[in-house]
C-alpha cells in the first residue's frame, strides 16, 4: 500500500517540493497570520510526511490514517518552528511527525495497556523531555523517577509497556546484499537436549559442508552463539557470517 499513488485523495507523484527560500518566504507570511501561507508550506512538505511514514510500513496500519496523522505533526512543526533556531525545517518536523505517528501506534496498539500505566508513561516522557532542556544531557530512570515522586521501577514498567513490538523479522542492517534481521541477533538459551532428533538429522547433513561453513552452523545452532559473536570469533564481517549461514543453511535442507 506504500506504493500507491493515491493516499488520501493526494496524488503523491505530483506533490510540490519548495526550495530553502521558498520556505523562508512562506514562514515569514505564515508569522504575519497568512492562511494561504500556511497551507502552501503544508502542501509544499508533504513528501516529507510520505517518507517517515514508510518507516511505519509493514505492520498492517492503514497508511491513509498514518499519512493524515503525520500530517498532524507537520502541522504542529510548522506551528511551533522558530526559524531563529538556525536549524532546517525538516530537521525540527522529521521528529515531530515521527512522534505523533507513534502516540497513534500505542493508541491503537492490539496490546491493551492500563490507563494508569500509559498516564505514568506519558509524564515520565514529558518530564525527560523537561531534564533534558534544562541538563542539555539525557536523564537518568532515576532522576526521572525522583521528579515524578514514584519508584524507578514503575517509570520502566510504564515505559517498557508502550513500547512497539518488534518482529523477529525486521531487517537491522544492509549492506547492499543479504540482509541482517532481529532473529539474527539472539542468542539460543534452550538446552541443548531439546530438539535432539532435529540435530541428528542436521549433524549428518553437515557433513557434507565445508569446515568455514560447519564451523559456523555449529557456533549458532549447537552453542547458540548470535552472529556478530560468530563474527568476532572467525574473524569477518556479521554480513558475511549472515550469508555464509545462509548458503550452508540451503544446502543443508537439501540433504535432510
């Protein structure tokens, strides 16, 4: 659906793209209460609300929804933007857009938290955002949790509870090949007796590959290691340790 032309009645292939000093000129008639202004430089930024909502792509949410709610967060970064802060436009948005996304996301998330719980949360991320302005350096659970009046283990549960779920397929790292995907990064605790008569059958097929490539399937699937532990052990790149698993892996299932 990212890939439509058409999201929410906007034809994204013909949106404008303002210059920097169109951009300057339209902020100085939007401070002097010009509407037209305003919705102009709305128009004139939306490809940048379609490029952070593809960062939202892939989990089932309707991208008409997520376009109108990133355009609410334009909406408060134009709003809010002072061009005195010598910094780009999208710089100071980008953030906003994305944030507005993600309080939708937690809304609306399948996973039902407690209000209580989301309440503690939200104020824990405002008063963060508050020592962060005054420290100028992010804060600590427990200077968060001091401010609040509550223990530091109620602003983690809080936190940790509005969080995104990330699936164990979600690339992490391209290098323009394979790529690395969040499963690839954990580690397998399972004893090492479960599953013994899928290793059976894996030990016999290993046979038939090279050292490199048993020796790699041996450190992830016998002994649990990630790959970037592989990585450091063997001496090459995660990436490489990604493909050579994977090419081992195929040519193992064609002898189980």
């Amino acid at each position: 659906m990212i890939n439509k032309v058409e999201i929410c009645g906007v034809n994204t292939a013909k949106l404008p793209v303002l210059t920097h000093e169109e951009k300057d000129a339209l902020f100085k008639r939007i401070k002097n209460g010009d509407r037209g202004a305003r919705e102009e430089f709305i128009n004139g930024n939306l490809r940048l609300v379609l490029s952070v909502i593809q960062r939202f792509s892939g989990r089932g949410e309707n991208m008409d929804d997520l376009f109108q709610v990133g355009c609410i967060g334009l909406m408060k970064s134009i709003d809010n933007f002072d061009p005195s802060y010598n910094v780009k436009f999208s710089t100071y948005a980008v953030p906003m857009i994305i944030g507005e996304v993600r309080r939708y996301l937690r809304d609306n998330n399948s996973i039902r938290v407690s209000r209580s719980l989301r309440d503690i949360a939200y104020k824990a991320l405002k008063v963060r955002e508050e020592l962060m302005n005054k420290n100028e350096k992010d804060p600590t659970v427990e200077q968060i949790a001091k401010a609040l009046g509550i223990e530091k283990e109620d602003v983690v549960q809080a936190l940790d509870a509005i969080q995104d779920p990330m699936s164990l397929y979600e690339p992490i790292y391209n290098d323009g090949g394979d790529a690395i995907f969040v499963i690839d990064q954990v580690s397998d605790e399972k004893s090492v007796d479960e599953n013994w008569l899928e290793k059976i059958s894996l030990k016999e097929a290993m046979k038939k590959l090279g050292a490199r490539e048993k020796h790699i399937l041996n450190l992830r699937f016998y002994k649990g290691r990630t790959q970037m532990e592989v990585a450091q052990e063997i001496g090459i790149s995660q990436a490489q340790v990604s493909r050579l698993e994977k090419t081992a892996l195929k040519q193992v299932k064609k002898y189980i």
